[in-house]
C-alpha cells in the first residue's frame, strides 16, 4: 500500500468541522489579544490585527491553492477539506477589511479614498471582491444551482484573488522583505503545477507523427 493511500485512509476519518471552530477560535482569540493589548497587540493593537488577519487569509488561499497540485502530484487528497480552507480564507480577508475600515480608517469617505487613491488597497480590494462570489456558492446548493463545470469555472477566481492578494503585500511592504516575495513565488508555483503539462507538452514537442508529415 503507499504512502498516500494510507494518508488518505486517516484522513477519511477526520472531518472538516473542526477546521471552522479552529479557524474562527483564532480570529476571536487575536481579536481578544489585541483588544487587552497582550502579547505582540502592545503598540498599534488595531494595525497588528489588520496585517495579522491580512496574512492568515493570503496562507489559507496558498493553502486552498495546494490541494488540487498535491493529489495530482503525491496522491495525497485533501479535497474534504477545501471548502472550509476556503471559506476561512473569505471570513479572514472579511476581517480584515472590516478592521480596516471601522477600527482604522473610520468613515466610509476615508475607505473609498484608500482604495481609489493607493494602489495596494485597490489590489486587495479587487482581491476582496473575486473571493465574494466564491464564498457566496461555496455550499451544494450552489453546485446543483449553477452545475459543476460552470460551477469550477467561477471558482478558478480564486486564482486571481491569490495573485492580487500576494500583489498587494509585496506592494505595501518598503524594502525588500523576503516574506511578500516567498508568498507569491508560492502562487505562481501552485498556478504553474495546476497547467495541464500533457497538452503544453504535445504543443511544444509536437509528435514524431505531426513532424514527419
Ligand atoms: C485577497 C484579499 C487580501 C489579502 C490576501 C490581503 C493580505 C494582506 C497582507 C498579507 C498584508 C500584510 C500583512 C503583514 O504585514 O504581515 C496586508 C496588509 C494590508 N491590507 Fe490587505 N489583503 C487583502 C485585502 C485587503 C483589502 C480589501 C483591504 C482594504 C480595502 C486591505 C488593506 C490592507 C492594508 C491597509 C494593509 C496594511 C496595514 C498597515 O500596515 O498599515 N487588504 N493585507
């Protein structure tokens, strides 16, 4: 038996529930931490959240991005658990948005100025806006609504919201802080194994068949 068979055969086991209570146990535990100013929440509690939800949601859609690569590259099948990892990545970059703009920047007048005048804000902005329709039909309702292959089709916005996401902290860091840099090879890395290599490999290489002809 290999290895990713019997991974496969404990995860099975596993449920998905968990991940929710874990995921919304930590936003409300950060959340709690800054509002007593513990831990690193001692200066600027309200801007430490705001980059800490920032960063936990650009790790849940790398996350969300690995799982369709790792079973088609180690066998590994983690796609029980995708929806929640899914989700979580929106309710983060939900928080995030909403720390931003009612405990940071404050009036509605402020928000739309940010995101029309900096372009990092308006590159998480847009990031924002194509996990929306995502979240909105990420229950099977939708599947059966909508139908799979349109269904898959909508969702492969989180293939851009990823890319804008990662975009947007590389460009509000100053400097050259590797972090920013990592999370986006990551992206282009997941996008790249996600190619269909058969086909790019018959377009490139065409066939001695097609050459000889
Ligand atoms: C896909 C959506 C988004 C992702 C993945 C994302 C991710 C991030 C990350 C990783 C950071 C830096 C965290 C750090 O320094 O450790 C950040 C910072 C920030 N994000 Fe987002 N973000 C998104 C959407 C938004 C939206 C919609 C807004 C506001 C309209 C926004 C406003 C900000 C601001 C203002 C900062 C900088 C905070 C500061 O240092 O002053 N982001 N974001």
């Amino acid at each position: 038996m290999s290895a990713a068979t019997t991974i496969n055969g404990g995860l099975r086991r596993v449920p998905a529930w968990p991940l929710y209570i874990l995921g919304a146990g930590y936003m409300v535990w950060e959340f709690w931490q800054a509002l007593n100013g513990l831990g690193p929440y001692g200066v600027e509690p309200i801007n430490v959240l705001e980059r800490e939800y920032g960063e936990i949601a650009l790790i849940l859609l790398i996350a969300g991005l690995t799982v369709t690569p790792l079973r088609t590259w180690t066998g590994v099948n983690l796609i029980k658990f995708r929806r929640a990892i899914g989700l979580l990545a929106f309710f983060y970059v939900l928080a995030h948005f909403l720390v931003f703009t009612v405990l940071d920047v404050q009036t509605i007048g402020r928000v739309v100025t940010e995101v029309i005048k900096r372009p990092y804000v308006t590159v998480g902005f847009l990031g924002f806006l194509a996990l929306i329709p995502l979240a909105v039909t990420s229950n099977n309702w939708s599947i059966r609504r909508i139908g799979p292959v349109r269904w898959r089709r909508l969702h492969k916005l989180t293939y851009p919201a990823a890319l804008l996401g990662a975009l947007h902290y590389i460009w509000l860091v100053k400097g050259w802080p590797l972090e920013p840099f990592l999370y986006m090879g990551a992206v282009i890395a997941l996008l790249v194994l996600r190619l269909n290599w058969t086909k790019i490999r018959a377009i490139l290489i065409p066939s001695r068949q097609q050459t000889n002809s």
